[in-house]
C-alpha cells in the first residue's frame, strides 16, 4: 500500500485538549518516597513525554511532617493518616513505600476497594498478602503493579511479563539482596570473617541495626516468591521455599572456594525440573558457589543482578543497583508511566501479575531432598588424615560421587573468624541427590573426630 505523503500532513482539525495529569497519593515519604518526588520534579518533562500525560503528586502521608514540607515543600497536602491517602477522592494511583505487611496490607486492599491503583516497593506485603490483594485488584478492575519491589532499578518484572512473555522459563537465579552481596563481596575480596563484614555493611548503611531479614534469606525469598509466580505460573508460596541466610559462612570458605575456581553468592532459584527422578519447582534460597568466571559471579558490593533461561530467549542477565533512594525511585516511577498509559481505559492483567497461569497446570513445588545439584562440603576434624577417611567413606556409602578433596589446615593467626591451628577437609562432589547428601552428613556428624557442624553450600552452574 502507497501513501501520498500528504496524507501525513497535519490535520487542520481542532487539537485535542492535553489528558489530565495522573494524580498520585504518596503512603510514606522515607528513603523510596523522597527519591520518587524528586525523581518526578527533576524529570517531570521527560515523564509526562514517555506517559502520554503529567504525573504529579497531590497527597503525601508521612509520620513526621514536618520532615515531609522540608521534601515535599508546601505545595502538596500532607496527612499522617495512611487511610486518607488510600481513599482520597482526588486521587487517581496510591504510592505504598512505607513497608511493612501488617498496616500496610489495610491501607492497600483500602485503596484497592476504592477503585484506586496501587503502585507498591513492598515486597514483604506481596510475598505474605499477595494472593488476597491481586484478587482484590481484579474484583475492582484497578493494576496493582511492583517492579521496585525486587531488585530495585532493574526492571525484572517487566522483562519476565512483556520481554519474555513468548518463553516456557527453565529457571531463573538471582542476587536479589544487595546486604548479603556485600558482604559476601567483603569477605571474599578483603579476607574479612562474617561479624566483620556485617559491620562494615552497618557502618556504611548497607544492612540494618537487626540485619536479620537480609543475612538469613527472607528478604530474598520474599522476592524469590514473587518471581517464581510470575515466571512459573504458580500461586505465590512463601512458606514453600526452602531458605537459608549467610551466617554459617567464613572467610576459609571464601578461600577455599576461590581455590577450587569460585566464589560464593547468596542465590535465589527457581528451578523447574522435569526428568526422571522429579517433576516439579525448586523454590530455594540459599549461598552458592559460582564458576568464578561466570558473570553472575563478577557482581560485587551491594548491586542485584538476575539471569533467566528461557526455552525461546535462551539465557538473560539483568544487572543492575538492588537497592537506594533513587534507584528504586526508578522502578517506582515506571510503574506509575504503565498506569498512566492506561489513559482511563479498563487495565488488562498489567497488574495481576502473580495470579497463576489459567492455560497451563502449575507445578508443584519439590520438597529440598529432590534437588539434584554438585555440593561444597567443610568438616571440621581433629586429624586430616582421619577426617579424609571418614567423610569419603561416608559419602561413597550414601551414593554422593566425589570429585574433589582438600585439606585445609589454618597456620598462626588463623583466617577471618577461625582460629589458628584449626584443621577442615573439603570436598567438592559430583552431582548428587540431596537427600543422600543429608544422609552422608548425618553420618560425619556421628564420626569420632568431627569438631563442630559440618558446612554444606550448593554448587550453580547456571547454564
């Protein structure tokens, strides 16, 4: 078909008046909330261009408000009541960044019922009250959308709903906490033990004054959970991911992994597995060696990254900075340009993003004994040539193939949190079955000579 070029000439018809801008009630002007009004002022052109329409603050409900003028300035009513934000009459799109899942979830299903979208960093609200509020957002035809509420600036949501959408994903891994990275960075890199790295994260505002959430797993599992339903069509399942935090660790596994070709990264994986032996979604949280040339293993200090294996796409990685004000500010301010180019009109499932995929049987999700996978193992003993003995014994009587040993003894002054004189075996298995792992270690622990619990991390290979 030829067109005239002078049908594209500018039609002489009245032009169309400017949309309105979309309005926006702010819960919580901390950290996230400042970042996200200063990003809408600073680049208020740029937006309204990319959005089809202005986008501008109308409400903002902080605890303290005197700190919020010194943000906000006078321009925007200010409240210290979350329900008057939820609700408000003036307002198109509700900001929850003030985190938590307690009130949190009231003030969300609050606005939701209102008929108010809701744009939310809080990845605890959605792994723990997900189900209730998506099914909340479609009974009242309104987008519930979160891409800041896992892996700050990088828009993994958007790739695994809209980029990705063609694919059956194999499985997705990710370094979806920035505290743990960290510190895992620290003490891989500086030779520092645990307690000493945790500090540094704290001095440098990295991990909280309890850094709980973060160092034992349950901030990435509640990320974890969101991914898992959205890339694998399952309902969202916190209670069944299997976690483990970064506690256990010390700087000998830093230096033992580095000698056997890798370092350690806390993961979040969600595996699907269809062979032989199981059917089924790994769902798991826990630190990992990585092949120290892999590029998930070159992600350092507080940044995320995410890969995921598609059968169409192959193999993807987003990077990018897991945490911060205006990072995450972000991620924030393009949800609320995908909700402004719903221009009024009914949302489709742009915010149902969790819900489970109607076409197509959600796996279940496999119990921690049916992962198959190589396995990193230090036992602490009393004479290395005894302990070799025994954990290779016990290990070839469970079925776990071996494929590497070391003997790690630790000269004066030790290394990181050890104490000098201290003597490990290590080894490096073959793929092996959990469940004959566990079996194997049970057996070391009752074996004269083992001086305290053995440490076991899993082996990734991401390919």
């Amino acid at each position: 078909m030829y067109l005239d070029p002078q049908s594209l000439a500018p039609s002489s018809s009245p032009a169309t008046p400017a949309p309105r801008p979309l309005r926006v009630g702010m819960i919580g002007i901390g950290t996230v909330g400042a970042g996200t009004f200063r990003v809408l002022a600073r680049n208020q052109a740029e937006i309204a261009a990319r959005a089809g329409r202005g986008i501008e603050v109308v409400v903002v409900c902080a605890r303290n408000l005197a700190r919020a003028v010194d943000v906000v300035g006078t321009g925007v009513a200010l409240t210290n009541d979350p329900l008057l934000v939820a609700t408000h009459p003036d307002v198109d799109v509700v900001v929850e960044v003030a985190g938590g899942s307690g009130p949190a979830r009231d003030w969300v299903l609050a606005a939701l019922r209102a008929g108010r979208h809701v744009v939310t960093a809080n990845k605890a609200l959605l792994a723990e009250h997900g189900t209730e509020i998506f099914a909340a957002a479609r009974q009242h035809g309104v987008v519930v959308a979160y891409e800041a509420a896992v892996a700050g600036s990088i828009p993994i949501i958007k790739a695994l709903r809209e980029g990705l959408t063609a694919n059956r994903i194999e499985w997705l891994a990710g370094i979806i906490n920035g505290t743990t990275n960290f510190i895992l960075s620290r003490m891989a890199d500086a030779g520092l033990g645990f307690a000493e790295a945790l500090a540094q994260a704290q001095a440098l505002g990295y991990a909280e004054a309890d850094p709980t959430f973060d160092i034992e797993g349950i901030d990435a599992a509640h990320k974890l959970t969101l991914l898992a339903a959205l890339a694998h069509g399952v309902p969202l399942q916190l209670h069944k991911v299997h976690v483990e935090g970064i506690t256990q660790l010390q700087a000998i596994d830093m230096v033992c992994a580095e000698r056997l070709g890798y370092r350690i990264k806390l993961l979040g994986v969600a595996r699907r597995r269809d062979d032989a032996l199981a059917q089924g979604l790994e769902l798991r949280v826990h630190p990992a060696l990585l092949p120290a040339t892999h590029l998930m293993a070159q992600v350092n200090g507080s940044m995320n990254a995410v890969m995921v294996q598609g059968d169409a796409a192959g193999s993807t990685l987003y990077c990018g900075a897991g945490a911060g004000s205006e990072q995450t500010a972000s991620a924030v301010i393009a949800d609320l340009v995908d909700v402004a180019r719903l221009a009024g009109g009914a949302p489709t499932q742009h915010g149902v993003h969790a819900q489970p995929i109607a076409a197509a049987p959600a796996p279940a999700v496999l119990p921690m004994a049916a992962t198959r996978t190589r396995y990193y193992l230090r036992v602490p003993v009393a004479d290395a040539a005894q302990g070799c003995a025994q954990v290779t014994q016990a290990l070839a009587d469970c079925g776990v193939p071996l494929q590497t040993l070391l003997q790690h003894h630790e000269g004066p002054g030790g290394v990181g949190d050890l104490r000098a004189g201290q003597r490990h075996v290590v080894v490096l298995t073959q793929v092996a079955l959990e469940a004959d792992v566990d079996r194997a270690l049970a057996r070391v622990a009752g074996a004269a000579g083992v001086h305290g619990a053995a440490v076991r991390l899993r082996v990734e290979l991401l390919a």
